[in-house]
C-alpha cells in the first residue's frame, strides 16, 4: 500500500512553525500541473537530503548542468524528519565505534575499525562542509557552531567512554589512511569540573568536541531555492506530489505515477525518501526482501523549551548536548532550547523500543515523553527554578526516521536498477551526514563512479543486504523483552 496520501494529520514542529512567510516554498507548485517532458532526473522527496542533492548536481559543472531536474514531495518541503529533527550537527565521537565494531549478530554494525574510522572523519568532515555551503551561500539559518558536550552520568558510561576511547586511538595508531588526522575530542575526567561545565550536577565525566546547529527548515529551503534559481540547470519543485507507483519502462528511464496528479517520465531518479523508501518497492516489502527488509521506520519526538530568566542571556548554554540516559539538546540563537529523548534513552528510561518501532505515523505525541521532556530541565540543570507562564516546554511534535539493520545509511546506485539512486536511512543522524554525502553522491552521478570520500560501507551491494541476513532480529528482540516483563 503506498505510504502517500496519508490518513493523519502531521503535527507541527518549532522549525515548520518558524519558517511560514513569504519565499519559505509552503505549497510551491501544489497547482502546477507536472511536466509532460522526458525529465533527466526526478529527485523524490524535499527533506535535506533531495533539497541538497539538488542543490549539489544543479551547480555548473554538475551532473545537471544543461538539464532538467525536477523534484516531487508527497507534502511540503521538509514537512517529515528534516523539519522535525533536533537541529543538532553532531559528528559523533569515538562512542560510535561501540554500535559500529559489535558483531551484526550481537545486534551492532559487524564493521571494521577502519570503516568506523571512515565514519568518524566522515561526519567530522561533513560539519565544516555544510558550514562552508552555509557561508558561502549566505544562507540564513542560524548557523550556530561551538562543542558539543557529551556527558556521562553512570559508571558503566564513564567505563564504556574509556574503553572506546583506547579502542579508537589503537585503531586510529595502526590505520595508513587516518593515523595523521587530528583528534578534535577531549576527555574532561574531573567530576566536578564536568559538573561545573554541564551545569548538570548528575555528571561524572564527560568529552567535547565540534558539533553545530542550524534551523533545518530553514536550511532544507535555502538549499531547494538555490537549486530553483541554478541557471546551469532547470529544476522544478512540485509540493503535494506524492509518488504512488515506481515503473520501469522497457524503453529505458522510469515512470512515477502521481495519482491524481499525472505521471513523470524521468531518465534517472533519485530516492531521497527515508523512511517510506520500503513503499516503492511493494514486492520486496510483501517478500520481506531487499531494501524493504533493510530498513525499518521508527517515531521520536522532540520539543521546544523557553527557559527561564536563569538559563536566559548570560546565563544560557554555550555548548550542545548529548547526555547519557538523557536527552540531546541544543541552544537556538534566539533562546529558545531543542531537546528530545536518543533511543538509547527511550529504551533505558521506558524499557522498549516498541514506542518508536515500526512506526510511521507523526500524528501525535504520548504522555510519558512529553512529561519526561518538560521534567528534564528543571529536574536536572541546577539552578533552573521555577518556569512562568509561557516558559518551559511550549511545543511538542513527533517525526519519523529510518533505522538500517546494520546501523549505516545506504547510498548509490539502487541494485538491479539501471537508473534508479538512492540516499536513505540515516539511523536518526542524518544532520551530521546528509550534507556531505549528497555532495559525494552528486559527484557520483556526474562521474559514474564511485566517489572515494564515501565510506565505502555506506554503498548499496547484495553482499551487504545478505550480509545483514545474520542481524539479530531487530523486533523479535523486542517481543522476547517484552514477553519476558510480562
Ligand atoms: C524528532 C527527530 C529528531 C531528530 N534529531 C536529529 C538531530 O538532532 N541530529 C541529526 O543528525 N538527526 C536528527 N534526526 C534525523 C534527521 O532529521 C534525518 O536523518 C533527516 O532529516 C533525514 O532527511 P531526509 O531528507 O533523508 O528524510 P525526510 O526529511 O524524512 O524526507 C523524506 C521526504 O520524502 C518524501 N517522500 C517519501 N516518500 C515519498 C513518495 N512516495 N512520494 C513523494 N515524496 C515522498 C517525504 O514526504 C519527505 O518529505 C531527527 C529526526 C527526528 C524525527
């Protein structure tokens, strides 16, 4: 069944309801009637990724110079994950090599060091990508760039912190490719300079590094406006043109059927859909096969605070956050705070993942997230006193991301497929990827070959997918857990 139109009403985030005015692309070409032509690329979706996809190949000199581009959203421009996300450019430091070097049976990655290597630099590399694009374009959205502080609150996280810590400086010692690179990361292992920073008094330990933020509606539409402006190319941007149907035609180049609204005939497509991928391949996903079997979609949710005259002005964070058994958190330019719950606290604090999985409806929020956002600061930050009227947790929403089995996105050429691309499933970190990989993918397609700065692993092959044949069972493990409470 396809996942568009959908039978609920999205709710609405701080970031849709922050960038509303006139030139913020809401409804852009909803009445224009699609194209008849022969297009030579159709972008599907107008989250960042499709947005900076097209920004990069609609550059002179790009795969799209002297072409046509046109890009579909089944809903507004960055109406799913991409105007619903935390804000938070997070490159990840070496706790990613935990997930990413635990075997795919144990329910991690199953990856090299050296691919985890990849990644980290990857991700490091990514933020001053967009950074650069930012500034370069002038684009006005509240670029913020500082440290991140990731903060442990347990004694099993400072012991895991360490142990990663030495795991990635022995395989960052024995790698020709990253041995020279410097480390941005740095341990503060001082219990009460921890505290003293975080203003967290439950701090044991913590490590800073670099990590951004940006106002991802607003960064997801300067990007699709400055692919709509490109004069080395002619894109177009239809809103409210949900792709129903993929169809191969025997001619060469594809069909996407658009319901009511006609169909598109397009040379070279792009999958720039996330979480809903598994729908445009209906076949795969009653087998239980391929890209469908691969992805899995899930729900978080995230809020806007206004915080108190005591974390206002002087006294409002400086550094973003990433805390253990806690929330990620951001500071905007403008005061006001994004927090939300990482899944690895949903699981430790509510004790399962079926509050998140399989879900693909952004409908609603639920009682226990949204009381446990609105406790956190006034529980946790010392200082923060009591909230006024108006102050505290104002908005509330939900949105849907795409987990991989085995942990890393999936990108390039779409298996068996002449002509079909896909860049998907970002494991709820796609603001610390998206912008640099969509730059590689880009050159990909102008090129045809595989652009070296992608780690390698991110690659779509029939060796992956029947690779992650052996993860362990993603939702049976869920059932087994739940069953055993019972
Ligand atoms: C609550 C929340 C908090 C998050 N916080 C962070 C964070 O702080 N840092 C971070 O790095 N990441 C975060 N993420 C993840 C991040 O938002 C995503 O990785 C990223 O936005 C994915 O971008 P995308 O463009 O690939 O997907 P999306 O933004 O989901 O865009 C996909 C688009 O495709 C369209 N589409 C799908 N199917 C079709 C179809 N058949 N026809 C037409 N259009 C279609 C959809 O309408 C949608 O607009 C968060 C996500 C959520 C939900």
């Amino acid at each position: 069944m396809p996942a568009f139109p959908q039978q609920f009403t999205s709710t609405i985030s701080h970031w849709q309801a922050s960038n509303r005015g006139r030139g913020s692309l809401w409804n852009h070409g909803r009445h224009d009637p699609l194209p008849t032509e022969v297009v030579d690329y159709v972008i599907i979706g107008a989250g960042v990724t499709g947005a900076s996809l097209a920004y990069q190949i609609t550059r002179a000199g790009g795969a799209a110079d002297g072409k046509s581009v046109v890009v579909l959203d089944a809903k507004d421009v960055a109406s799913c994950a991409s105007g619903r996300n935390g804000g938070h450019i997070a490159p990840r430091s070496w706790e990613l090599f935990g997930p990413l070097t635990t075997p795919l049976e144990e329910g991690g990655a199953g990856l090299s060091e050296e691919d985890a290597l990849d990644i980290l630099y990857f991700e490091a590399e990514h933020l001053e990508v967009t950074a650069d694009i930012i500034r370069k374009e002038k684009l006005d959205v509240d670029l913020w760039t500082g440290q991140r502080l990731e903060v442990f609150t347990t004694d099993e996280g400072v012991r895991r912190n360490r142990e990663l810590m030495a795991q990635f400086f022995a395989a960052k010692a024995k790698s020709a490719k990253h041995r020279h690179k410097r480390v941005d990361w740095e341990l503060v292992a001082d219990t009460a300079e921890a505290q003293r920073l975080t203003r967290l008094p439950a701090a044991k330990e913590l490590i800073r590094g670099p990590a951004g933020s940006w106002h991802p509606h607003r960064g997801t539409t300067g990007l699709l406006r400055l692919a709509l402006a490109s004069t080395s190319s002619y894109c177009r941007f239809f809103s409210w043109a949900p792709v129903a149907r993929l169809e191969q035609l025997d001619s060469g180049g594809w069909a996407l059927h658009c319901g009511e609204r006609g169909v598109v005939r397009a040379r070279e497509v792009v999958l720039a859909t996330n979480a809903y991928t598994r729908h445009l391949f209906p076949e795969d996903m009653a087998r239980g096969e391929g890209i469908p079997a691969h992805i899995i979609p899930y729900r978080h949710q995230a809020c806007h605070i206004t915080p108190p005259d005591s974390y206002a002005g002087d006294g409002a964070l400086t550094n973003s956050y990433s805390v253990e058994r806690g929330p990620y958190l951001i500071q905007t330019p403008a005061g006001g705070m994004i927090l939300g719950p990482f899944s690895a606290t949903v699981i430790d604090v509510f004790g399962s993942k079926r509050d998140m999985y399989p879900i693909e409806d952004d409908s609603g929020t639920t009682g226990k997230f949204r009381n446990w956002m609105a406790g956190y600061c006034p529980q946790n930050f010392a200082g923060w006193g009591a909230e006024k009227d108006g102050e505290g947790v104002d908005r509330v929403w939900s949105g849907i991301l795409c987990h991989s089995v085995d942990l890393v996105p999936l990108v390039g050429r779409v298996l068996d497929k002449p002509g079909l691309w896909a860049s998907i499933s970002y494991n709820g970190h796609g603001m610390a990827k998206i912008v640099n990989i969509t730059r590689c993918l880009a050159e990909n397609m102008r090129t045809g070959v595989w652009d070296d700065r992608l780690p390698r692993c991110f690659e779509i092959t029939h060796a992956r997918l029947e690779r992650a044949k052996k993860c362990k069972p993603f939702l049976d493990e869920v059932k087994d857990a739940e069953k055993a409470k019972l």
